[in-house]
C-alpha cells in the first residue's frame, strides 16, 4: 500500500481498508491544525491507486463491502477524477456498500449536486465533514475558509443528494466565556441540516500550531476540563436529531461516552454530569495538555 506522511482517519473506520487518493492537506491553514505539516498536498496517480485498490482484494477479497478514502480533503479533486477512483474501487469490489472519506466545507463548494448524486450513485456515501462549530466568530478565528452561511448551504446541498454526513465538532473551539454562543449556533446549524452522526472531540492546543501562537499571546484563551465537559451537555441538550448517532468518545475527549440521541440521550447525560461530580476539583478547574488532534 502506498501511505505518505500522516494517514488520519474517523475512530469508526479503525477497521476499514484506507485507499489513498490524495496526500497532506490542500488547505492546511487551519489555525488549530498541526496534522499535515510535514506532508505537502498532493494527489495520487491513477495507475498508483489501482495497484492499492488490487493489493486490498488480494487481502479481503472481492466481496469488500467497506473502504474509505484518505489523506486530508478527497473533495479537493474534481468531481471527474473522484468519479474515475469510484469506478474503479466499483469494478474491484461490485459488492462495496460504504465508501467513506473525511471532507471540508471549503471543497465542497467545487462540487455541483449533479456530480454528488452521481457519487452517491457510486457509494460515495458518507462524509466526514470537520464542521467544528457553527459560530462564525470561531470559524474566523480558527481559518476554516468558510462561513456558517457556506456551510448551510453546503450541508443542505448533500441533504438534496441524499448523502449521510457526520458532523466533526470540536469542544472548547470558541474559547472561554463563548460557549453559550457557540452552542446555540451550532445546535441550531445540526438541527437544520440532520447529520447521521455527531462527533465531538475536545479542543486541544496543538505544538506547532497557529492556535498555540493565539494561546501564549493571550488571544486565545482555552476552557477548563469541566467548561468542557459542560458544553458538550448543553449541546447535547440543544439537539433535536433522534435517531442520529452521538460519538463522544474519542481518545482526546475526558469523558468517553456514545449512543443514539433520543434513545440514549438521557443515558449519555447522566453519565457526563455524573463525571462533573466523579472527577476530582482540581481536574477539573484546570487545563489539560492534549497532544495530538
């Protein structure tokens, strides 16, 4: 398999084959982000995916119903390319029900719901897209490229396409004093626009990174653990989407806890205000050091 530099991808494709179509990040100027650094962006040649795409049979055979699609923003291709890879990893596994890849707001701009829908059709089926928050004061801060504005109207485009997203959100990203505004935008963006699935990962102050800059000249000032811990339970509290998957239990995240909301919306509360009155004082009025995003 060919792998450069950082290979990331979602905890719950931990067991999914990753094909690599593209390398690095073709924005990498997320003010949070240190993940691609090292790994200028570039993209795969054709003839290179097919020897994965063959190598990847020969491991799991013909009948692979999962594969998902890696390095940084698959979107960043066009649309005839992305539509050329899924021909082929279709002609090499006619029984794949899910590919999957992690994707930004910014790049899927490029991309008409026309050219969706063919994707869709070639089961390109679920976005991991690194929404973070709704908060426009945050998503100016943070350099995403986007506006909230885009993201309506981006996410309701794949709705139209009929395409299952999990929201990537991050805990904390509007910074102390800013969480009850940013709740209350990012709620109101998920309620809108229905994610299959809401992820959350606790905001960490990453060596290297722009926010860590932010961070030591006073601009940026982080939460503490229980501030953390207690937005995750407004947010929570703020979502009307039954049905639709809560991951809260990524390995940067204090308090590791998933289910269904509406089903299990109570027993996911229960278990993070039973943490604020578990975890020692001194845990949680201070900031913890996260190494990794």
């Amino acid at each position: 398999m060919h792998y450069t530099g950082e290979v990331y991808r979602h905890p719950l494709e931990a067991k999914t084959p990753l094909l690599e179509v593209t390398t690095g990040c073709s924005w990498c100027k997320c003010t949070f982000c240190a993940m691609y650094l090292h790994s200028p962006f570039a993209i795969s040649d054709l003839n290179v995916i097919e020897e994965d795409l063959q190598e990847i049979k020969s491991i799991y055979g013909e009948n692979l119903s999962r594969i998902s699609l890696v390095n940084g923003d698959v979107l960043s291709l066009p649309s005839e390319r992305i539509i050329k890879i899924l021909e082929l990893i279709n002609r090499y596994f006619p029984n794949i029900k899910v590919i999957s890849a992690q994707v930004s707001i910014r790049n899927l701009k490029h991309h008409t719901t026309e050219s969706l829908k063919q994707m869709k059709s070639l089961h390109f089926n679920l976005f991991y897209i690194g929404i973070e928050t709704g908060y426009d004061s945050a998503l100016q801060i943070m350099n995403k490229g986007v506006t909230n504005a885009d993201q309506y109207e981006q996410l309701h485009k794949l709705n139209e396409a009929e395409i299952d997203f999990a929201a990537l959100l991050m805990i904390g990203i509007a910074g102390k004093g800013k969480s009850e505004d940013n709740v209350k935008a990012t709620a109101k963006l998920l309620n809108e626009t229905k994610p299959t699935m809401v992820s959350v990962i606790t905001t960490a102050v990453v060596k290297g990174s722009k926010l860590e800059q932010l961070r030591d000249n006073g601009e940026f000032v982080e939460q503490t653990e229980r501030e953390h811990i207690s937005e995750e339970i407004a947010l929570i509290k703020s979502l009307h989407l039954d049905g639709s998957i809560f991951f809260g239990s990524h390995a940067l995240n204090m308090v590791h806890i998933s289910g269904r909301l509406g089903p299990d919306t109570e027993k996911i509360l229960y278990r993070l205000n039973a943490a604020l009155k578990e975890i020692p004082d001194n845990i949680l009025d201070s900031i913890l050091q996260r190494s990794n995003v």
